[in-house]
C-alpha cells in the first residue's frame, strides 16, 4: 500500500450553485439506504432461520404444506455470489448468498440427496423428488420432498422514504410454476405478492445459473412505512421433475432517488504523499452559509466492498482497506462551521506539508482542524467493510483509528465521506479499468484514470459533484493541507464561513469597476458603537493592506450607506475585505470579495434598476445568465441580446435574495441580488 432606505443592490462573489448542478444529473440515480450482502463465513450448512445480518436476523416461516424432507434455505458460499453475468460456482470467493438447497441426507432421508448430495446444502441445487409410482424405486426412500418455504427478511424501518426500488441479483430455474420462486412483500399488516422473477438463462453455464439483476419498484404502502419486510419464497412439488438451480439470491438493496445535497463533508484534497505513506485527506465542510453541520459519527473511508459504497460494482483488489473511520460522537464536532476544513493524516508517517496539529480548531481558531488518524476525536473500525465483499458499515465495534483503515493504493482507489447510517454522500475516485475502477460512481467523480504514486485529487469551485471541477497533479507544489487549494477554491470557502459576524448588520459590501477605479459599497441596517471601516486589499486572497477608510455612524438604527473608490486599482484579480472597528478599538472581519479589472473592455456585472429590474452589463455579444435562490433552484435562464446593455423584467426575479451568474467567451462572473417588496 502506498499509496469542505433602498434595499442593496448586489454583491460580488462565488455563487452557491451546488445543489442546482447536481440535481439534474443526480435525478435518474439511486442512493442505498439499506442492504444485506449474506456475509457469514459459512462454507457449507447453516440454515437461513439461523442468519444474523447487518441489519437484523432473517426468518423462515412455511407458508404451505411441507413434505417429510423438504428442501431448505441456506446461507452459505456453497452457491457463491458472483457478479452479475457471471456463472453459479462453488465457493470461489467465499461470497455467501441465499439459496434453497437439500436437506442433509443424514437429517432427513431425501430421495435423491444421498446420490447428489449427502452433505446436503450443495448451492442452489434441490431434490426435486420421487414420483409416487416409482417410490420404491427411488434412491434413499419415499420420503416427500414437497416444499413451500419463505425466507423473510427483518423489519426494515422506511419512515421518511419514499419511491423505494428493492434490487438484487439472483438466479433460478425449477419447473414452470411447480417449481418456482416468488417474491413477497410485508406492509405491516400482512404478506403479498410482488412479483414472480423470470427463469434466468443458464447458457454456456453447464448446469449452473447465471447471476442476473433484477429491480423492481415497491408498492406506495412502502412509503414512509417502518414496518416493511422482504420475503423470497420457494415452491415444489414431489414429481422429480425439475431442473437446478433451484433459485440463489445476493446483494439486496433498498434505494430511493439521489437527490444530492451539501450539508456535509466534502473531499477537497486527497494526496497519496511524496512517498510511502505520507497520506492525508482533506474535507470541506458543506451547507448553507454562515451555518454549523453535525459530524458526529460522519464517516470517512476509501473505496472498498460491494453494498453502500456509492461507486457501483464490485472492485476486487481496489480499496481493500478493511475497515473505517468515523468522526466521535463528541462536543466540537456537533456545530462545526461550514466552510471549516478538517485535516486527517497518516501520524505513522506525516507528510512534510502538514501544518501543526490543530485537532479542536483552537490554536488557532480559523476554522481549521489538524488531526492525526489516531486522535482520540476520531474512531476506528477494523472490521467493516471487509477487504473485498462488504460495504456494510454496521454494527462495528470501534477503537482508535489507524491509517490502515482508509489508506489509498497507488493503482486505483478513492476517498469518501459517509452519512452516519453509512450512505453515500461524496467521493473522488481515481486508477486504470485494469484495477477494476469504474466511471466514479453516483456522482460519476472519477477524476482520473491514472495510478497516482505521488500525486493529489483537489477540489477548485463550482458543483463539487462535478468531476470536471476537480484537479489531479504532481505532489510538489500542490498541496495545501489546511489551506485552500488556490484562489477560486478559497473564495468557495469563504461564501460557506460567512467570515467572522459583524458587531453590525451589515446588508451589502460590493467591489465592482466603476471606469479607472474599483468602487467599493457596503450598507449596514444598525451599527452600535462603530467607529470606523477599513476596506482591505489582496492580490492572493492571503495577505491583505489598509487602502482606505470610512468613519461609521456610531450608533444606527436606520439603513446607512456607504461608497468609496480605490483609484490605483492592481491589475487581474483582487480581493476586497472589509474591517469594521468599534469605538474601543476592537476590530473584526468581514466578508471577502473579489474583482477583475477589465480587459478589451470586458466587463460582467449585474443590478437592480430603480424600477427593479435586472440590468446587465457586457461585452458585446450574447451573454448567458441563470437565476437561481438560495437553496439552488434555477429560477429563470436565458441568453442576453447584442447589446452591451440588458434588462430582465423584475418578475422574474421576484422577492428576497438571489444569485444570477453571468457567462460570455471566457468571462464568467456571479453575483447576489437582494430585491425587496414593491
């Protein structure tokens, strides 16, 4: 291994389009929010009725008449749960399913089973019977083999889940509907017919099955119901007319529409080291603005197993660190501020890079955490998921985290962050097909297809569920544990940490080009004991200087506004910050913004007229802009005239705060409008 008076009239900055990109591509997908891989370690024999799985144990109930020796549900490798396409076998992977298998011959006398199978449970293979003409013909005796059994599942609690699809992979053959299988569902009050599965091809299989997936939808009765189960069924008759399989099923899910949100953990930096293990990971803390996120018991992992992982497909050999990490379920990670980032490193062997150890956010306090993997705020898990065939991430016992339980391959790998029920929420993925990787899972954020010995994943802005908004590069001289990634990234973080709260109410603060100079206005709805206001610059966002000041109003209870100009504006981008100091000289920071200076006489802004509409200002040529409001709805889109010079009628925007991004050529700029009742 190697391996987050007039109203105002806009403001300047990053806009918060997150939701809004991710939610067009994310409709058609599925999240899993519940699973059962049948992983017991069983080789051979053990009855279903005896299976404990993550998420509770499983019953069998018989549902009609039995023979004397009927055929039996097992859990066991014995039927081996290979992927989807792939041919029935013996335990080759020691990976269990589900399947109806003989009695053990010595248990019950089967008719068939001392030839085919003495040992009984040989996979999804059944003693189909003996006709009751030729019972004295018959090889071990007369005993009936008739069956009609269901393996049920634990209740499964949906309570605020709706349009649930029920997925898994099965197999089966039998006889018509003699010897068939069902699928049955429980809606708390009683059992009933969901579907009964097609025979599944055995072609070029000899006399397996081939594994196939199958989905279907669950009633409405599943909606928000905390009472549902899942019941596979299997019927035949004593005719000794059948053919195997009899019927296997694996990898159950439950999943509902991905409808990706950011009020958690995103992965904005991810570095394999300069060498060895000297790995890190690092995460951005997502939600509205100016807010707190609860991370306890968030999870954080790479990229292994079959079930939950978020990725797809079975990965052998890719992201086989067995086990987890999870943030403790302790007092600093219950609010911790959007925009924070938190850094997670290899103590086995730091990265020349890290920052000190900051593990509270407290030394100082910036909103950034330095922690190292065995920090007593973070818990491991050594056990789930296991290296290859289980995305399962409960129940586990937890300890102290190592690196181990998340390190990254050279190869192919990833890095994700986890809901506390152990769902999907955001990942980077990277390594060549021939590792088994896929194309990045449900948000499709396989950055890149290269192994990456020496070389970082980073996040820059925009939709983080974008892969084209992530970086991939060499170690040296890109990373930045502790600190944005660059310029767009900081201003990405900045929009989420809202800065340090004003001891005034402060409406608007704007830098845009106003000719040869950049004019800078802010307003404040009340001040109590301001003094004054410094407007602070920036070429790098990092290290800013004094370039004027501006008396307060001391004591305010009405809107006041404010404008100055910076007349020796720098050239490309800077960044504007504004600090306000009371009257006994206490000073704090407020928010960052950032401005251009215009080149060929490009020029992107964007405004309220007097009359409440839209006013555009650009460069001649069309100009795409979109609205969208604060949860990232698109409001209204569209595309400009010819004219350097647009207006959009007010009531398309409508009332309260807004955010229109404005694109032409090579120029892209956003900006936030606050338009109060008429």
């Amino acid at each position: 291994m190697a391996h987050r008076n007039d109203p105002p009239r806009c403001i300047t900055g990053l806009c918060m389009a997150l939701v809004l990109m991710a939610m067009g591509r994310g409709a058609s997908a599925q999240l899993v929010i519940w699973a059962e891989t049948f992983e017991n370690g069983c080789a051979q024999g053990c009855y279903a009725s005896a299976h404990a799985g993550i998420n509770g144990a499983w019953t069998v109930t018989d549902v009609g008449a039995q023979g004397a020796c009927p055929n039996r549900w097992f859990v066991s490798c014995r039927e081996n749960g290979n992927p989807a396409g792939a041919c029935g076998s013996d335990c080759t992977t020691n990976n269990a399913s589900l399947h109806i298998a003989n009695e053990l011959s010595t248990v019950c006398g089967s008719p068939a089973g001392c030839i085919f199978c003495p040992t009984g449970d040989c996979g999804a293979a059944y003693d189909a019977g003996c006709p009751p003409g030729l019972c004295a013909f018959c090889f071990c005796g007369c005993l009936s083999t008739q069956t009609n059994k269901r393996a049920e599942s634990p209740v499964i609690d949906l309570s605020g889940h709706s349009n649930v699809t029920l997925g898994f992979k099965y197999m089966e053959n039998g006889q018509g509907t003699t010897d068939n299988f069902l699928l049955e569902y429980w809606d708390g009050t009683a059992w009933s017919a969901l579907s009964d599965p097609a025979k599944t091809p055995t072609a070029g299989c000899g006399d397996q099955g081939r594994w196939t997936n199958y989905s279907i939808a669950l009633p409405a009765s599943a909606n928000n119901n905390p009472a549902v189960r899942i019941g596979f069924r299997w019927q035949n008759n004593n005719d000794a007319s059948g053919a195997d399989p009899s019927v296997a099923i694996d990898d159950v899910q439950l999943s509902v529409p991905y409808a990706p949100d950011c009020v958690g953990p995103l992965v904005n930096e991810a570095s394999n080291g300069p060498a060895g293990e000297e790995e890190y990971v690092e995460l951005l803390v997502c939600g509205p603005p100016c807010t707190t996120v609860d991370l306890r018991n968030w999870i954080i992992d790479d990229n292994n197993g079959t079930v939950f992982n978020g990725f797809g497909t079975q990965m052998v050999g890719s992201g086989v660190s067995a086990g987890h990490l999870r943030f403790a379920a302790i007092a600093q990670w219950a609010a911790v501020p959007t925009g924070s980032l938190i850094v997670i490193y290899n103590n086995a062997a730091p990265n020349p890079d890290l920052p000190p150890d900051d593990p509270a956010d407290t030394a100082p306090t910036d909103s950034v955490y330095v922690l190292p993997v065995g920090h007593a705020a973070l818990q491991g898990c050594a056990t789930l998921p296991n290296a290859v065939t289980s995305g399962a991430y409960a129940p586990c016992t937890y300890g102290a985290g190592i690196w181990s339980r998340i390190g990254m391959r050279n190869a192919g790998d990833a890095m994700q962050a986890r809901r506390p029920d152990g769902s999907y929420f955001h990942g980077v993925s990277y390594g060549p097909d021939a590792q088994n990787m896929n194309g990045g899972g449900i948000d499709g954020l396989r950055i890149s297809t290269l192994g990456h010995a020496g070389r970082l994943l980073h996040f820059n802005d925009g939709d983080p569920r974008d892969a084209a908004n992530f970086t991939s590069a060499p170690v040296a001289g890109n990373q930045t544990p502790g600190a944005a990634n660059n310029a767009a990234n900081d201003l990405f973080r900045r929009m989420l940490l809202c800065g340090i709260v004003l001891p005034v109410e402060l409406l608007a603060f704007t830098a845009r080009n106003d000719g040869p100079a950049v004019l800078l206005e802010w307003a404040t709805a009340t001040e109590t004991g301001n003094d004054h206001f410094t407007v602070e610059r920036s070429s790098d966002a990092a290290t800013f200087e004094a370039v004027l000041h501006a008396p307060g109003a001391g004591h305010s209870q009405v809107v006041v506004h404010y404008m100055a100009h910076d007349r020796s504006p720098l050239t490309g981008t800077s960044f504007y910050r504004l600090r306000q100091t009371d009257q006994d000289g206490t000073s704090t920071l407020g928010p960052v913004v950032a401005v251009t200076r215009p080149t060929a006489g490009h020029l992107l802004h964007a405004g309220l007229t007097e009359e409440g509409d839209i006013r555009l200002e650009h460069p001649a040529g069309a100009t795409f802009w979109r609205i969208i409001d604060t949860l990232g709805r698109t409001i209204a889109q569209g595309t400009t005239g010819d004219g350097p010079v647009s207006l959009v009628p007010g009531q398309v925007l409508g009332t309260g705060l807004h955010v229109i991004t404005l694109v032409h050529d090579m120029d892209a700029a956003s900006f936030k409008l606050l338009r109060a009742g008429r």
